[in-house]
C-alpha cells in the first residue's frame, strides 16, 4: 500500500453512507427556485377550475342555476351532481369504506362543502363562475357536538346511509353512528377497577385541527382521448394507491393512468386522502379534451381537505396505591364529520389508537371507540403521525400525570416505576401490540439528568411559594412526556388499504460505470428522501452517495408503493431498499469470485469491495463489479445489476422518547412561553443525524401549535370560524421556541437496519409535553385538567375559575 | 419594471395579482402563493428595496418597480448568494415551499441590519411561515449568510 491509498476510514467517508450528516441533494433547486411543484406546471391550453361552495352547514339543495356562470367570457363549463350522476361519480369511495360526495346531490352537510365545479380559461374566469351559480338552499338544523350526534333527537345527516343498519365496521346503533370499535379485555379491566385502591377518570378531548401544509392540495388532470390515456399530476403522499383509486372509479384501465407527484410543499397527512378537486379536474378534462388545473386555496385546505383529531376520550386508570398501574379503560367518541373518510389501514377503523397503553406495563385494558356523523368536513387524517398514535399518546400522557397528581408522586417516579422493561422486550401489550425493542429507564433517566430535572422541581416548589405569597404573578410548569409510537405500517396479515397490502418496494439498478438510479413506492414531502436513501445504498453497496440518483413520485417508473405516511418510508420502503441492494450485492459476489477465480465463500466484504479473505490485496470494487456485470459475467448468469425488492414487514417499529418541557404562564395574561424543550429520540439506527434533528425541530414546532393555539373550530350554527392563517394558528419564528436534541439508539430487532423511522415523533411526544407543562404549572392550585390548544385566552379562563384574578 | 435585472414591459388586466403576474407571465415560479391573505409569506419579493408579498399587490401597482426573486439571486456564473449556500449548509429547508420567500426576506433584513442578533432574525422573519423546520436552522442559515458577507467566520448565536 502506497500513501496515496486511502484507508478504510476515509473510503468509509467518501460514501456519505448511515451515519453521515450528509447535506441534501433536494436544496440545491429549492434555494434557486427551482423546485417544481404541481402549480408550476404549464401544459398548453390548460383549463383551470373552481369550485361554488355551500354557505350552509346543513342544507336541502332547492335549484342550481348555472346560467350566469357559463354566460362569463371564459367559462367553458359547470359541473354540478346531475352530470356526474350519470357517471357514477358524484359519490367517491373513502378509504374507509363509506362514500363521499364529490359534488353535492340533494343535500350539503358541512360549511363550504363542493356543490358546483366551474371550468374556464384562467384562474380568475373560473373564479368569476363560481360567484355566479346560483344554488338555492333550505337550511336545515346543524349538529357540530360529537356528543350530541348520537341523540335521539339529533339531525339525520346522512340520508343516503338512512336504512343502513351496518357499515364497513359493524353495526350501527344510531343515524349519525360510523361504527363501533373495541379492544382488549372488557371484563378483566372490569375487574381491575373493582380491585383498584386509587383510580382516575378524566374526559380528555383532543381538539379538531389541521395540518395546513404550506402548499394547499392541488393537481392538474390531462386526458388524452386519442389514446384513451390520463396523466395527472398532483400533491399526492401516495401516487400509486391514487392511480388504483382513479382507475377503479373512473374504469380507466390502471395501465393507460399516469400518476405523477413532483415536488409537494409538506404534507403531514393532509395529502394522502382522494378529493373532490381530483376527481373534478379528471372529470373536466375528460369533457374538455384539455388539461385541467385545480388549485386549493387557503380557506377550501383548512375547512375542507382533511381535518385531524376530533376525538374525545374519556380515560380511566386504575392503580396501587403505591403506584402501580393495574388497568386502562378508555372510552372513545371520535368525530368523522360528514363522511368517514379516515385514511386508516381497512382493519382499523380508529386507526392503532389501541398503542393506547403507551410506554406502560398495563396488565390489563379496554378500549372503544364509537365514531359519529356531524356537519363538519370530512376527513380523519394522520397528522403528522401514525394512525391516531398522537390522540393516543396525549390521552395515556396526559391521564398518567393526573393519576400521579392523585397519587401525590412526582410525574416521572411514576412513569418510571410503570415502564414496560428492557428485558421484556418483544413485549406484547395488554391492547396486542408487539413492541419490537426499547429501553425507557436509559432513555427517561438521561432526559432528566440532562435537563436537571430535581432542580427544576426544586425551583418550582420555591416558587410556588413565591407565588402564594403573592411575590410573583407567574406559574411555572414542568411537562414531562414519554411516548412510544407504532409506525412502518405495516404488515400484510393485518395491514391494507383498499385490499392492496402494506408493504412498499425499491428497484435499484446500478449503471456500467458504477452509478445508480433507485426508484421507490414512496414520496418525500420534505423528508429528504433524495438524501438519505442514498445513504442506505451507499452503505449497503459500497458506492458513494453522491452517484445516487433517488426517484420517486411516477408511477411508470416506480415500483409499486403504498407512500409517505405513519413514518413508514424508512421503516418500510428503507427496508427494501437495502433488501434490494443485498440482492444486487449477492450477484456482485459472484462476479467477483469469477473474476478473482476463487470461490464465493472465500470473499469478504470490506466497505466498498469484495476481497479475497486473508489476501486484502485482491480485491473487486463495486466499481468494477458494475462494469464488469455488463461484460463478464460468469457463464449461465444474466449480465445486468439490477434488483427490486417489495418488503413485507414483519412487524411495525416503535420508537420512542422522552421530552421534558419547562413552561412559564403570567396569570393575569394568559401568556405563557417555554424557557426549554429537550427532547430525547430513539428511532433506532441513525441514517442522517441532521435530518433527523430537522425533522425534530419540524414536528416540535408543528406540536408546539397544536398544543398552544390550533383549532378548527366551528360556532354553534356549524359556521367553520378558523378558516384562514388569520385565525388558525401557524407558529412563526417568534413564538417558537428553541430545541435542544439527543437521543439513545436501540435498534429494530427486525428491520434490516434497525432503523425505526422519526418524523412523526416529536408531534406525538411534543403535543402532551406542552399539555403536560401547562397543567403541571396549576396543579398545586387544584386544577386537574383544562383542555387543549393552551392559548392566552383559554390559559387565563383556567386561572380565572381557579380564583386567580380576585 | 425590472425583474431581476431585466427590463419587462406587459398589458394586463388592472386585477392581476403581481404574483400570478411573476409566475403566469414571466414564468418564474420560484414565488409561491400559499395563503392568498398575506400571511405566509412564501410569495415573497423584494421590491423597490422593500420585502412585499406579492400575492395581495396588483402587478399594475408594481409598474416601473425594480423586482429582485428567487431567480435573481444567485450570480450570472451561477454560483451560489450566501444565503442560498447557507439555507443548505445549515438545513434551512426540508420541503423547499417557503424557501424562495424566506431567502428574500432575508436578503432585505440583512441589506437593513448586516449583523443582527437571533431575537432579530426571529422579529424579522415573522411574517414568513415554515411548517417544515421550526425556524431555528433557518436562523442560522441567516446567521452564516452575515458572517459571510462581513467576512468573519459563522458562530451561531449563543443559545
């Protein structure tokens, strides 16, 4: 070996492989504006559409009049319920197995929802025709209270579903009743509580809000009717399951449909689902021949294209009375709004809400989930997490700090003493999850070394009293989370959308000269999957990164996939992306024993390279396995190095974390401001620490709104009252508070990297955190629980019925 | 007016917004309408030596204004504005949405205020929206682009 041969360390680095804070391919067109999103698109003699929308909640539809819209210069069409009747597709199926409208036939059931879609030659003619079609209503009695929905005297909402006494889910008990879902063991929680020494009861209520990415739900549909063939492009978190939905219900043959999702401004859960844009603008440029534009604007996001949350949980636990937890029993009503259209796997109607146990070693549990009808919009979505883990996670979190309230224990005693333990993972939990690994105790014990938490408690005792004494007129609060997430869905045997199973797939080909294109059934929003993906392979294959090319997005290209959602891309998609470059490795095994004219057995991987086991110096490099491929391969192989891999998970991953919050709250104002955030992630094996630490800080923000200030809320008529940036809370640099980060690593047991997948979890552990904090500053004065979003407003209504402002 | 450099002279309708002028007639899309009610900000220019958003201004108001976006901030040999390389460098992005918007205004705050403290980043950025980062990378993407045009090495701001 000469000077100039690098060493293994630094042939190690040149890959930017797992590890590596690798900056991202994505930026180098986003910071030029050259990123191209589905509004950049500008297709010869594209149409663009607009949607008349209802004022009412709840309305008959009396006449529409499309006269004066179609008399605007411009306007080429109106589309309304009567013309796609006859196409069967004035209703669409959800994911969830219900229906939605499309455009609405003979009722309106929620504010703003689509009644008429105006089709013209530029934005502004459609907007013009939309003003102008003219709708009569007869305004009905509105129902916005999930508690309400089930009376015997509530509003009949959903006449279409009238005398249907069974759902996609089981039975239904009431007009505006989805569906009934139960888990665990009914009686033995039963039990439990009878046996308890101590419980706790408490209705948890996790407010409606939603995802608002920065760029709204758009796409532009393109029929070619020589061809007989449609390509849309669109804002879409899960292109293929988009193209089978499109082909189903257009009966478009899934081949001659081309699904396409360029660059998407965030999405958080918000574009995963189908709406009736999509379906109007496939629609439209069937009619026209022409493509056909359809742009959200800020108001139709917020108030009609998934909504997250809505869920009411009345929570108990029982406990010792020294503490340990003995049994959970929680009772859901989730509001679906107008159409059940939740984008859940099919089996689970309430999403895996039954992770409800948390980081717990509850013996025993009950869950049930009863969803309702109500005259908001439809929807249901994952925001930034997996299936209803977050309303879990703020339920057992926020219950766990009223038991240990009742208990007289310091919050984080008591979490600690409940934890599920090191060895007793695989645990399976009493709701019938299998937690694949973790580790709490490390994970809790360094957050509250590092963040000196008997200190802080210690400050806060002072002044407390400080406060009693009516030295100070501020509250200080001391939030304590630990979450654990179950993500990657998810397995075949009980994972599916649409009966298509859950796993997703990468094709990776590796070119002459050693380069490399992989494709993916996912799509980033944000999440840098250009990047890190690569990391995977370079890893994996011994090639560097930055001669990865990472394509997703295209469903003629892609393998099939199911998309970016619940934080399965890594688990799931980053999982068949090193089982694919494990198959391609295998093949460069042989080639190179062919060529080193020794056996397989007697190679050795090193990095980059096959070499001859005991005798370094001979050796292949990927590099030149990859042309080699393409001229000497050993005789009866196929030249070529390509692989794709569809990856079944065996199990879903969960990660985890422990977040400490300190909080302080001026009384007479309400005003509240974090002093600190620490938050401690396990997602398992690291691919990209600063993407990772940027999709923490992300997910914190976005927990940070949530918790503080974010509603979808609706007055008592069902008017939708925050409906724009004006009234719906997007935290700016201001407020947001700064993040510290660290982690533990405790690998998937299962996965072939071990990684576990973190976008979603500083939402699931951030939202409680804040809960948590707020509470825990009024709880010396007897408060218990007082509800989210924790805005100036509502933080000084709880100190005034506490008695503060006298 | 003048749109990154180059003089631009159209006819158009009196309610065209200057954005979807930007975008619809000059084809630069860097400029994104995310809220239409001038809260997010990922519309935003510079103009006249101001940050405007350009979703709730008419493109006649702006007639004979001096432009500067996205597309005009890197050099004409290609090479990357400071703020550009350090919106990378310190992973000031992830979706890229607000990007183009928040480089802008950033390029106005720094031109106002070469050497500002963190509070003043924050106070300066307000009214451009991120729902991806949590603004504190993209603080010190700002921070690295002023210590690079003073000259001095980037020290991010003292926690």
């Amino acid at each position: 070996m000469n000077e100039m041969t690098p060493t293994r360390e630094e042939r190690a680095e040149r890959l930017e492989g797992l590890g590596c804070k690798r900056k991202r391919v994505e930026d180098i067109r986003f910071v030029q504006g050259k990123g191209s999103y589905v509004d950049d698109l500008r297709l010869p003699n594209m149409l663009y559409g607009d949607f008349t929308r209802s004022p009412h909640p709840h309305a008959r539809i009396k006449k529409i009049d499309t006269t004066k819209a179609k008399a605007v210069p411009g306007v080429l069409a109106v589309l309304t319920a009567a013309d796609l009747k006859p196409l069967n597709l004035h209703y669409m199926p959800t994911l969830a197995g219900d229906v939605a409208a499309v455009l609405a036939e003979d009722k309106v059931l929620y504010q703003n929802q689509e009644v008429a879609f105006v089709v013209a030659e530029s934005q502004y003619a459609a907007a013009d025709g939309a003003e102008l079609v003219e709708v009569e209503y007869e305004p009905l009695t509105a129902n916005v209270d999930p508690f309400k929905a089930m009376a015997p005297d509530a509003p009949l909402l959903r006449e279409d579903l009238k005398d249907k006494t069974s759902g996609a889910h089981g039975p239904r008990k009431h007009h505006n009743h989805v569906f009934t879902w139960q888990m665990g063991d009914k009686d033995g929680t039963d039990a439990a509580f009878r046996k308890a020494d101590v419980s706790i009861k408490e209705v948890i209520s996790y407010q409606r809000v939603h995802p608002c990415p920065l760029e709204t739900c758009q796409c532009v549909a393109s029929f070619d009717k020589v061809r007989g063939e449609l390509t849309v492009w669109g804002t879409f978190q899960a292109p293929h399951v988009i193209r089978t939905v499109a082909s189903l219900i257009s009966k478009i043959p899934e081949h001659k449909i081309h699904v396409i999702a360029p660059d998407i401004g965030g999405g958080f859960g918000n574009k995963v689902g189908a709406y009736p844009g999509y379906i109007c603008a496939i629609v439209a440029s069937i009619v026209t021949g022409l493509p056909v534009k359809w742009v959200e604007d800020r108001i139709e996001n917020l108030s009609t294209t998934a909504f997250a949350r809505d869920y009411h949980m009345t929570t108990e636990i029982a406990a010792t009375r020294d503490g340990k937890v003995t049994g959970l029993r929680v009772y859901t009503i989730a509001d679906h709004g107008a159409f059940d259209a939740c984008a859940d796997p099919s089996k689970w109607p309430a999403g895996f809400f039954n992770i409800v146990t948390g980081s717990y070693d509850f013996p025993v549990a009950h869950v049930t989930v009863d969803g309702v009808y109500s005259n908001k919009a439809p929807g249901g979505v994952a925001y930034r997490c997996s299936f209803r883990v977050t309303e879990a996670a703020y339920c057992i979190e926020r219950a766990m700090d009223i038991l240990a309230q009742k208990l007289g224990m310091d919050p984080a005693d008591l979490r600690m003493k409940n934890f599920i333990k090191r060895e007793q993972f695989p645990y399976t939990s009493a709701l019938g999850w299998e937690y694949d690994s973790g580790d709490y105790h490390t994970a809790m014990k360094k957050a509250m070394d590092t963040v000196g938490y008997a200190k802080l408690r210690e400050e806060q005792r002072t002044r407390q009293e400080a406060f009693k004494r009516g030295e100070t007129r501020e509250l200080m609060g001391i939030g304590v989370a630990f979450f654990t997430e179950i993500v990657g869905a998810g397995p075949s045997r009980n994972c599916d959308i649409l009966g298509i199973a859950m796993f997703d797939s990468a094709e990776i080909r590796i070119h002459p000269t050693g380069s490399v294109i992989a494709r993916l059934g996912t799509k980033s929003q944000g999440q840098g999957h250009e990047t890190t993906y690569a990391q995977i392979i370079a890893s994996e294959l011994g090639l560097p990164a930055a001669d990865v090319t990472v394509e997703e997005g295209n469903t003629d290209t892609a393998p099939y996939g199911l998309g970016t959602y619940g934080s399965r891309s890594t688990p799931v998609s980053g999982a068949a992306t090193a089982m694919a470059a494990r198959k391609i490795k295998a093949k460069a095994q042989m080639i190179a024993a062919h060529m080193l004219e020794v056996h397989e057995d007697d190679l050795e991987w090193d990095i980059d390279r096959f070499s001859v086991k005991g005798n370094p110096e001979r050796f292949k490099t990927m590099k030149d396995l990859a042309w080699a491929a393409y001229n000497s391969v050993p005789p009866g192989l196929e030249p070529g190095l390509e692989a794709v891999s569809y990856y079944d998970p065996p199990n879903m991953t969960y990660p985890f974390g422990a977040y400490i919050c300190v909080i302080d709250i001026d009384v007479d104002t309400g005003v509240s401001k974090v002093r600190r955030f620490y938050a401690l992630d396990d997602c398992g094996t690291r691919i990209n620490p600063m993407i990772i630490e940027g999709q923490i800080h992300g997910g914190l923000t976005e927990a940070f709104g949530i918790a503080m200030g974010q509603e979808i809320r609706y007055d008592e008529a069902g008017n939708v009252v925050t409906a724009s940036l004006l009234d719906y809370f997007l935290p700016t640099a201001v407020e947001t508070p700064k993040w510290e980060t660290d982690w533990t690593t405790t690998p998937s047991p299962h996965h072939p990297i071990g990684a576990k997948g973190v976008g979603e979890s500083p939402n699931v552990g951030g939202v409680p955190c804040f809960a948590n904090a707020v509470n825990d500053a009024f709880k010396f004065l007897g408060s218990t629980h007082i509800p989210m979003p924790h805005d100036a407003w509502r933080t000084w209504v709880a100190a005034e019925k506490l008695g503060l402002h006298t | 007016m003048t749109v990154n450099g180059k003089a631009v002279e159209r006819l158009v309708e009196p309610r065209l917004l200057l954005i979807h002028f930007l975008r619809d007639e000059l084809n630069l899309t860097g400029p994104h309408v995310g809220c239409d009610t001038s809260h997010c900000g990922a519309c935003t220019v510079d103009l006249d030596g101001r940050s405007v958003k350009s979703c709730t201004m008419f493109a006649v108001q702006a007639a004979g204004a001096e432009i500067l976006t996205i597309e005009g901030m890197a050099a004409p040999d290609g090479a990357l504005h400071a703020l550009q390389e350090g919106f990378r460098e310190m992973h000031g992005l992830q979706c890229g949405f607000c990007t183009p918007g928040m480089i802008l205004r950033a390029y106005r705050l720094l031109k106002e205020n070469p050497a500002p403290s963190e509070e003043e980043i924050r106070a300066g950025i307000a009214g451009n929206l991120c729902r991806c980062t949590g603004y504190q990378n993209i603080v010190k993407a700002i921070q690295y682009a002023a210590a690079k045009a003073a000259g001095t090495p980037f020290k991010e701001a003292a926690e």
